[in-house]
C-alpha cells in the first residue's frame, strides 16, 4: 500500500491535535451549511415567494462554489492551508451579518448576496481543509478521517435546524395563518416584518463566532501542510498536465451529482413534506432527520472503512441505497415517504469522505488544483434543487424527485466501481481490503 508523506513546517509525532482542530472548524461550518432547509421554509413566509425563489437560497450558496473554488486554490498557494482556512472564516462572517442585516430589512436579493459570501468562504475553507485532512495520514484511511469531521458536521446539521426552528420558526403555521388573515395591506407587512426582525440576532451572533474562531485558528497549532511538497513521490511519472488524471474529471462529476442528491435530501425534503400538505411547525424539523441519518452513516462508515470494506466498495453500497430508498420515496405517501428520503441520509454520508481522496489519489503536486476542481463540483447543490424547483411546478412532485436522484445515483454507482481508477496505471487505485 502506498502511504503518503506529511510536508510540515515542523515535525508533527501525531495527527490527534489537527483532528480535533478541524473537527471543531468542521461543526462550524457544518451548522451554517445545515441552515439552508429551514432558510427555505423561512424566505418563503418572510418574502412571500413560492418555491422557485425559495430555491435561489441553496443556488446561491452552492453556485459561490463553483465561482471561488479556482480563485480559492489560488489563494491557498499564497497564504498556505493554515491561513487560508482562518481567511475563510473571516470571509463567512462579513456574509453572515450581511445576510442577517438584508433578511431583516426584506431585501431577497441583498439576503441572497450575503448567503452568496457565505458560500465564498466556504469555498476557501473546503478547498483547504477537505486535502488536508485527506494528506494528514495514509490515502487508504482518508475516508475514515473524513468520516471524523463528517461526524462533527452532521452533529452539526442536526443542531442547525432545531437552533433555527426554535430561534425563528417557533410558531411558523400560527404566523402564516395570521398573515394570511390580516385585515389590511400595513398590518401584513407589519407581520412580516417582525417574523423577518427574527432571523437578525442569531446571525449576527454566528458572525461574531465565525470572527473569532478564524483569530483562533491563526493561533493554533494546526500544522502548515504543503501538498505540493507531499505526496510528490506519489505522482504519476512524466504527467504535467492536471488533464492527464480523469479519474479526477470523473470525481468532479461524481461530487456533482452528488452534492445535488444530498442537498435535495437534506434542503428539499421540508418542501418535499409539504407536497403532502404536512404542517409547517412539523416540516421545518426535517433537515434535522436527514442528517441524523448521515450522522448514523459516518458512525458505520469510521467503524467499517478500511478494516472491513474500502472506501470504493462501501461507495458503491451506498449509491445502491440511495436508488433503493429513492424509488421506495415514489412508491410510498405522507409520512413514510418523507422517511424514506430521511433515509436517503444514511446512504449519503460516506460518499463525499470515498470520493474525495479516490479523486485526489496519486495527483501530487497538482493536488490545490484537483481540490479547488472538486470543490466547483458543489454547484451540484445549485443545480439539482433548481431543476426540483422548476419540474414540480408542471409535474408530480414524487415523480420529479425518483427522475432526478436514480440517475444521480447510478453515476456515483459507476464511480465506486470502476470511474475511480479509469486513467491509473496497475497498482495505482486505491487498494481493496
């Protein structure tokens, strides 16, 4: 097996001390990912839009991937991944109280700018810490560290929305139904307005948070780590070109797709809910039952990876999950049905910890760049709702969400089995246990 070599600005005995540094950055930022499902129930009451615009929340997050992430790589060449993670979070909280100032004064666009920002730190601070976690040990376990940080961000995601739903939402349907009966045009806009004045404080707050752990982290012990540097006695042998790796330009569409299937599983499933008329006070939880799901994931994923089955095999098991609990969500109603695209969490953990380090595998010096291409793959969380949004507007709501999560599922299928290693030489995957 191959392992990979750590390049240090000084010598590290032991990964524990990162591992807990990054698992404390990952349920940062896990919490303000997790946020978007509640977002949509609440810029749909507060601005008063239907789906489609509601679903400019997770696009506009999500397309700040695919617009920073090869700035961001850039970046990270120049300040290291160290500095470029505390970047990002300074970044994260300049758009955290734009987007609590804009969502206060109801001004969509202004809020949707400031969840944009939201996602360019992001950007930055995956770019940095997703390689980094993947080159602090030997390639064949990154997925059981991934597995670790996903934890700390599925804690995360379970906690975001029942913060937001009991911060903001509390009372959702008695406020809708009392705006919907208001009697005149000014008392409306006034209910509006003071359910909109909610969402300020908590933002605010988490800008103040984010600020503060990106001064934490510049002080912290967290090693540099150079992968231009690691990992060069693993690259492949006369490349020059980032072209020369297409299991890499496979794993960005795998990312892609599935990126979009866990952003209409965990974001989509509250508007999913009301597709059958279930209540508004029930339906804004549901985020929260996806990512325990995910949380339930990782958990057999850091058991299971590498000791019992690689992270290619177990990639395959859980795509093949997701195309069974998929079409179980079409063939069931009501309450069930929701359950099953909750399930859809489980089957959707471990895919993001096999996939990236298959598609960064043997790349080297051109591993910032590979990062920042997997990365762009996040806009897969834009494009895939967006199409949600659209489709079941003219079509059975069921019906559009089995068309687009089965094929999503079927490519990540063909990545776990065979996309991973197209291009590597013999002895060049990763190695089965």
């Amino acid at each position: 097996m191959s392992s990979t070599t750590l390049a240090t600005d000084r010598p590290q005995p032991s990964a524990v001390g990162p591992m807990l540094v990054l698992g404390l950055l990952f349920f940062i930022f896990g919490f303000v990912t997790w946020l978007n499902g509640p977002l949509i129930t609440f810029v749909k009451l507060a601005f008063q839009v239907g789906d489609v615009y509601a679903f400019l929340v997770p696009f506009a997050f999500y397309i700040s991937y695919f617009v920073f992430s090869l700035p961001a790589s850039m970046v990270l060449r120049r300040t290291g991944m160290k500095k470029g993670m505390a970047v990002g979070l300074f970044v994260m909280a300049i758009g955290a109280m734009a987007f609590g100032q804009f969502a206060t004064m109801r001004m969509f666009a202004g809020a949707l700018v400031g969840l944009f920002v939201i996602g360019a730190g992001l950007s930055l601070l995956q770019t940095a810490s997703n390689p980094y976690i993947s080159i602090l040990g030997p390639i064949e376990s990154a997925a059981q560290r991934i597995a670790v940080m996903g934890i700390c961000n599925k804690v995360a995601g379970i906690l975001a929305p029942v913060v937001i739903g009991s911060l903001v939402l509390a009372g959702i349907g008695d406020i809708d139904a009392r705006v919907h009966a208001a009697p005149t045009p000014q008392a409306r806009e006034a209910l509006l307005d003071a359910f909109a004045a909610k969402i300020h404080a908590p933002y605010l707050g988490m800008a103040v948070l984010l600020a503060l752990l990106a001064v934490w982290i510049l002080r912290s012990p967290l090693p540099e780590i150079r992968p231009a540097r690691a990992n060069r006695e693993q690259a492949h042998d006369g490349d020059t070109s980032i072209l020369g790796f297409p299991h890499l330009w496979l794993g960005v569409l795998c990312l892609f797709v599935y990126v979009g299937v866990e952003v209409m599983a965990g974001d989509a499933i509250g508007t999913y809910g009301a597709g059958f008329h279930l209540p508004l006070d029930q339906t804004k939880f549901f985020t929260a039952f996806t990512l325990g799901g995910m949380l339930l994931g990782y958990v057999a994923g850091l058991v299971l990876i590498p000791r019992a089955i690689s992270q290619q095999r177990y990639l395959a098991v859980s795509a093949v999950l997701g195309i069974l609990f998929s079409v179980c969500a079409y063939l069931t109603r009501g309450y069930v049905s929701v359950g099953f695209v909750a399930a859809l969490g489980f089957a959707n953990a471990m895919m993001w910890p096999a996939i990236f380090p298959l598609a960064i595998h043997r790349l080297g010096r051109h591993t910032e760049a590979g990062s920042a291409l997997l990365i762009m793959g996040i806009a897969g969380g834009a494009v895939v709702p967006q199409l949600y949004a659209h489709l079941k507007a003219v079509l059975d709501f069921q019906l559009v969400f089995a068309g687009l999560m089965v094929p999503c599922y079927l490519y990540i299928l063909f990545y776990g089995l065979r996309g991973y290693r197209v291009g590597l030489r013999d002895g060049d995957g990763a190695h089965p246990r």
